[in-house]
C-alpha cells in the first residue's frame, strides 16, 4: 500500500514535470491536491464527491439557515436578536480561521500559499466579519459581490479532494458557505443593500485585489486567485481560454455578475411608487 502510493505520487510529480514547468510551490499544491500531504503522506479521507449528497446539503443549508435566520429576526422585530445572530456568523467566520489554520498544521500543508489570506475569498471573509460587528455600506456592498461573484463559485465548484466528514471538508464549506449566508443575512435580515455606485466601488476594490494577487503570486510564487494556473478541479475556469487569456474573461464576468446581482435592487426601485 505504502509502496503504491509512493509510485503514484512519483508519477504524479513527472507527469506534472512532462506538461509544464512546475516549480516547487506548485508541485506541492497539486501533490495536496491529488491527496497527497505535503510531507510525503497520503491523505485517508474519502474523495470529494462534486454535487454529491454531502455537498448538495451544504449548498442548501448555505441558503436555507439565512433565510430562516432573516425571518426569524424579522418576525421578532429585536436588535438584540438581530445583534446575536450577527456574533454567530462572526464567531463562526473567525472561528473556522483558527481550525484551518490548525488543520494545515496537523497535516503537513502549512505553506504561504494555503495560509495567507490572499484568495478572494479570504477577502470577502474579512469585509463580511467587519460589516457584521460594524455595520456600514462600503465594506457590506465589497462582501456582496465578491461573495456572490466570487465565493459562490467557490462553493458550488470548489477545488477540494476531501469528503465529508473530512475536517478540511467541513472547514473549507463552513468559511465558503458562511460568508454567502451572512451576506445573505444582512441583505434580507438586516436590510443592507447595494447602491449603483457600489458596483464601480466594487470593481474598483476587485482590480485592485487582482494587482495585490499578481504582484504576491510574482514575488511568493504562488496561485492566489487562480491567476497563474486554472484549479485542479473541475471549474468555471475550465470553459475559458488558457492562462493568460482566462483573465480577461474573468474581468468580464465580473462586470457582468456585477449587474445581474445588483438587478434585483433595480427592478425593485423602478417598481417602487414614486
């Protein structure tokens, strides 16, 4: 057993060598990725099973616990329910930071790239925590497009070989599916919603975001927002042309999720009496 894993993790290595130069950053993300620990181990939990029964109910309790939440608050009509509920999704937000960071430890993953807060997501955590302990529109409207633009993806296709109940599964979908659902909860409990101008502030903060990423990705030699290589799994990304070209795109997309997140609060104020 330990000699086959050993061979297939060799031949992973050399197939990776024989496609593309694969520098040693990226031949580790892609060992963690195939299952393998960065120490040379073998990972002994079950694969990930895309749209399987485990993620199907992640994604359903991703939208199902905000809008119960939400009409819960709102039947209440209390600050301090709307308050406690709003701690929950901190704690659990800054929470699952702490267990990913002692679950890369534990398994020999602990690398710049996998710890630094640098993918979009990690971004749309950090604005979603601020707008939940303090409340206000700028850091509210960055969570709600990133997190719909970008964390959903990451939620409905995410780049993750573990199963449930893996620990890392249930880490990687308790930081993804909690910051939709948070958002989710402060647009429809708490009343938050994006302006017009959010979208070019939006846009602004997410251009910015890609010239953070290139210039770590530059100096670290790192993937952070998959702006080097495409996932190892199946993606959105799959779709679009090769690397550099996919950039474009995404540039693209974003502008275009910008507007369809945004158009429910457009038809809404247009059919508003005046």
């Amino acid at each position: 057993m330990a000699l086959a894993a050993k061979g297939e993790r060799t031949r992973t290595i050399e197939l990776a060598r024989a496609q593309s130069k694969v520098t040693p950053v990226k031949e580790q993300h892609l060992l963690i990725n195939k299952g393998f620990t960065a120490n040379g181990g073998v990972t002994m939990s079950s694969s990930f099973d895309l749209f399987g029964p485990a993620h199907l109910s992640v994604i359903a309790l991703t939208f199902v616990t905000p809008l119960v939440l939400a009409a819960i608050v709102r039947l209440c009509d209390s600050a301090f329910a709307t308050r406690i509920v709003r701690w929950l999704f901190v704690v659990l937000l800054m929470g699952d930071e702490i267990v990913k960071f002692v679950l890369l430890r534990r398994n020999g993953e602990l690398t710049i790239e996998t710890a630094a807060p640098m993918h979009l997501c990690d971004w749309a955590a950090t604005t979603a925590i601020i707008t939940l302990i303090c409340p206000n529109q700028y850091t509210y409207e960055l969570c709600y497009f990133w997190a719909l633009g970008g964390t959903l993806q990451a939620l409905l296709t995410p780049d993750l070989s573990y199963g449930f109940p893996d620990p890392r599964f249930i880490s990687f979908f308790a930081l993804h599916g909690g910051v939709i659902a948070s958002v989710l909860y402060m647009t429809l409990g708490m009343g938050m919603r994006p302006l017009p101008m959010s979208i070019v502030r939006a846009l602004a903060w997410s251009a910015f975001y890609v010239v953070a990423a290139m210039a770590a990705n530059s100096v670290l030699d790192t993937n952070f927002g998959y702006l080097r290589m495409k996932p190892a799994h199946p993606s959105l990304l799959d779709y679009m042309a090769p690397w550099p070209f996919y950039i474009a795109q995404i540039a693209l997309l974003a502008i275009v999720f910008s507007l369809v997140y945004y158009s429910p609060f457009f038809i809404i104020d247009r059919l508003r009496p005046k």
